[in-house]
C-alpha cells in the first residue's frame, strides 16, 4: 500500500469512529484526492449515495448518482472498483488517481452514515451485480 493509501485509511477509520468529519481531516483528504474529493462531497451533501443491502445474507454495494445532467447513478465499491467511466480511464488506465469521485462519495457517506440504506432480496443483489 501506498503511503497516500495508508494516510488515507486512517482518516477514514477516524471518521468511522465519530461518525463526524473534522475540518482537518477534510484537508488532509482533499490533499490527497483533490477535485475529485471536492465533487464527492457535493454528492454526499445532495443525498446522492445507496448503500444496497441484499437480505439475509447483508452483502452490499454503494450505488452513487453521478454530476451530469443525466444524472447517471455507478454502483461501486468504495475500496476497489466502479462501474464509471472515469475509474477506467484516469485509474485503471492512466493511474493518475487514486480513486473515482464516486468512490470517495461512497466511503465518506458510508464512514459519516449518510447513506440512503436500500434493502432488497440477494436474488435482486445478484441480478443487480451481474449487469455490471
């Protein structure tokens, strides 16, 4: 793991513990992620994260609407994959990012528990996962 990756980790950590963000934290994560971290959080303050959870067996993934006037919505997982995109290109690509703006959404609404929590049937979930 990176340096920036394990700086990243333990704000997280300490931001799932409060369920808060502080002003330095944000700093330190905008540092780190620039841009994409500023558009995550306009999606995170617009309501913009599902966490999707499969019943019974309480699997989940995170389903982000995206800033176009379309407003697309990826389904992702914070730490390592998004259906957008960008993760393609500027991540996968080019490794110019860490991460896509709509996995940082993912995790700072899931670290602060502002997501919009969806229940459905794992059969749903599976269906859900197997268009990606």
């Amino acid at each position: 793991m990176s340096a920036s990756t394990l700086a990243a980790e333990a704000v997280w950590k300490q931001i799932e513990s409060t369920r808060s963000v502080t002003d330095d934290q944000l700093s330190i994560l905008h540092f780190l992620f620039g841009k994409n971290f500023e558009r995550a959080t306009r999606i995170v303050d617009q309501s913009g994260v599902k966490k999707i959870s499969g019943e019974p067996s309480g699997r989940s993934i995170f389903q982000v609407v995206g800033e176009s006037r379309r407003k697309e919505e990826y389904l992702c997982f914070p730490e390592n994959f998004c259906a957008c995109y960008s993760f393609f290109y500027d991540i996968v690509n080019r490794g110019e990012q860490l991460c896509c703006k709509h996995q940082l959404a993912a995790r700072l609404a899931a670290s602060l528990g502002a997501c919009i929590e969806v229940k459905v049937s794992d059969e749903e979930l599976a269906i859900l996962l197997s268009n990606l």
